[in-house]
C-alpha cells in the first residue's frame, strides 16, 4: 500500500530532525571534550613584563631499605614538587595579579589541615605578606632548593624542600626605593593520593629597602 504524500513528508521531517539533533550533541560532546581537555593543561608561563620563577633543584633520593631509588624516581617525584614551588612563588612573590586578597587559598590547600591553619597565620613569611599592596613589579634573583624524596618499600612518602628565594620590587611609589625580599623555608611533604602536600615547615622571610650606595662625587 503507498504512503500518503504527506505521511511520507513528516517521516523525513522527523528523519532529519533526529539526524540534526545528532550532529549538534556530537558537536557539543564534542566541545565539551576539548574544553575538558583543555582544562587539564595548565600553562606555566606567566603573561608578558611577569617574570617567571624557575628554582635550579639539588636532587636526592634515600630509602629504609639497603637499595637506594632509582635516580629516575627521585628525580620525577622531585619535579613535581620543584613544578608546585614555581607556581607557588609565581603566586604569592612575583606576579602581582594573582596576589588577592593575600590569602592564597590555591597554595594553602596543598597543606594538610594543621600546617593549613599555620599558613594562615605565617601569611607575611610565606608571602610577600603586606607588601603586596605596594609593590609594582618583582624580580627574583635567587632561586634554589635542596629537595631530598625518601621512600619506603620502593615508594615515595616522604620530602624535604630547602628552599632559598630572593627577590627585588619596584614599588608603585616612584619615591621609595627598592624591595629585597630574601626567605628561606624548609617544608616537609608527605605523599598522599592526591600527591605531594605540606605537613610541616619553618620558615623566615627579611623585607627591607635598598637604599643606592652615595655617588662618588659625593663623598
């Protein structure tokens, strides 16, 4: 028996709509699956006239056991956590769009609740603290970490960060001379299924103002 013309019509209506709502979820799902991928990359390079910290790493690798870890262990487990301190400082010394309210809650989820309440407190030696207010531009001229990967059972737990950071600001004020910053902070990671977190450290941090040498002429 034929179809009626108009039967037939709304079939292919029907037929091309399911096929156009096809092609716009494949593009969506689509969409959605670079967004997400694009998500998960997470550049390291900060936007133009920002300097970037980069710490120049000691690596080395100990264990509770009589074999010492593979170099190629140490030395991955030790990046993840020189790759933390970079963005880490980038956040809280040196790129001033990212200062806040100065709380940086970002680096104080990467410590356990303990040291978290401690970084809260510590703010103005773990940071660039007060300052951030007034600074302009942040220049890091040392960067250095003695990172030392302990693992137990040919696993990683535990780490050890000597960390050393200087840095010069200009300040926003034309008149007041320059910023040296010089921190030194040794943190404790212990490795979790999230990764590498902060359980303890101490920390001290100068701030003070370099003043120009007199001219010659002068004296």
């Amino acid at each position: 028996m034929r179809q009626p013309t108009f039967s037939r019509r709304k079939t292919r209506q029907q037929r091309l709509l399911r096929t156009g709502i096809g092609v716009v979820l494949i593009v969506v799902v689509a969409a959605l699956i670079a967004n997400l991928a694009g998500g998960k990359k997470k550049s390291n390079t900060p936007p133009p006239g920002v300097a970037q910290v980069k710490f120049v790493a000691a690596v080395k690798g100990a264990s509770d056991g009589k074999t010492l870890p593979a170099k190629s262990a140490v030395n991955a487990e030790a990046g993840k956590i020189v790759s933390m301190l970079n963005d880490w400082y980038e956040q809280a010394f040196v790129d001033t769009d990212r200062f806040g309210s100065g709380t940086f809650p970002d680096i104080a989820k990467n410590f356990t609740s303990t040291a978290r309440a401690k970084f809260g407190q510590d703010l103005n030696t773990l940071t660039i603290g007060d300052a951030r207010s007034e600074v302009k531009h942040v220049d890091p001229t040392t960067q250095t970490a003695i990172v030392t990967v302990y693992f137990s059972n040919g696993k990683p737990t535990y780490a050890i960060a000597a960390v050393r950071f200087v840095a010069d600001a200009t300040m926003k004020n034309s008149n007041a001379y320059p910023l040296r910053i010089n921190q030194s902070v040794t943190y404790d990671f212990q490795k979790t299924g999230q990764g590498w977190v902060v359980s303890y450290y101490s920390a001290k941090q100068s701030q003070r103002s370099v003043v120009p040498s007199p001219s010659a002429s002068a004296s």
